[in-house]
C-alpha cells in the first residue's frame, strides 16, 4: 500500500522526468526544423528531416505524460496542492524571468547580425526566438525542479 507521501514523490519525479524529456524532444524537433528549413540545403535536409520527426514524437510523448501527471495529481487532493505549491510558483515565474531575458539578448543578437550585413528574415527571427524562450523557459525550469530541492 502507498502512503500519499511516497505518492507524492512518484508525481514529482514523473514531472521532472517529463519535463526533461519534453525540453530534449523540442530541442530536436525546433532545433532541426529551424535547420531544415533556412540553413541546410541538400543531402542532410532528409536526415534532419528524420530527426526532427523523432524530436516532435518525442515531445508530444511529454506532453501526453505530462497531462496524464495533471490527471493523477487531480485525483489525490493532497498532491494537487503540494505540486502547485508557492516554491514551484516561485520557479515558475523565474523560468518565465529568465526566458523574457534570453529573449531579449536573442532580439539583441539579431539585430547586431543585421547591422553586420547579415539576411535574417522576421519569420527566421520569430522562430528563433520563439525556440530560444521555450528551451530557456523548460531548461530553467528543470533544473531547479531537480536541482534546487532541499
């Protein structure tokens, strides 16, 4: 028989778990889709092609995980609260911190590039920095999830 703390336990591990798998899933799938699309041209667009597929795979498999986590937590009151708790708020808004920032230094980034005769197009930019927040955003979020427990 499990007690609700061991319960509790499994839910937070399961997150962590998930949301690295999730970050390593997009990295792979934007990441080589970025590639595909305005970087590479020729023989290894089908294999970036190949491994862009397994990366939204992958990350659709998290998000799948991590609503099925959403569901057990619902089912036990007790874990619902401990895993909304004001500490994971707290690394909530820090990851959404941090991911505004990378953002901010991406744009920056972008437009020194431009000044330097570099063709970025808005679409490409846009993607970049859409990617750039998601896998600060995720990343962050992760590590103190795992690495911040006391």
């Amino acid at each position: 028989m499990t007690t609700v703390e061991t319960q509790i336990e499994e839910l937070e591990k399961m997150r962590s778990r998930w949301l690295l798998i999730n970050l390593i899933g997009f990295v792979l799938w934007d990441g080589f889709r970025i590639f595909d699309s305005y970087l590479i041209e020729g023989g290894l667009a089908t294999h970036f092609q190949i491994i862009y597929l397994f990366g939204w795979l992958t990350w659709t498999l998290g998000l799948v995980q991590l609503t099925r986590l959403g569901f057990k937590a619902k089912k036990v009151r007790q874990a619902s609260q401990i895993l909304n708790d004001e500490l994971v708020e707290l690394y909530r808004l820090k990851s959404w911190r941090l991911a505004l920032f990378v953002v901010l230094i991406t744009q920056v980034v972008i437009i020194a590039l431009s000044f330097l005769s570099f063709d970025v197009s808005g679409i490409l930019s846009a993607e970049i920095s859409i990617f750039a927040a998601v896998t600060a955003a995720l990343s962050a979020f992760t590590y103190y999830q795992i690495f911040t427990n006391d």
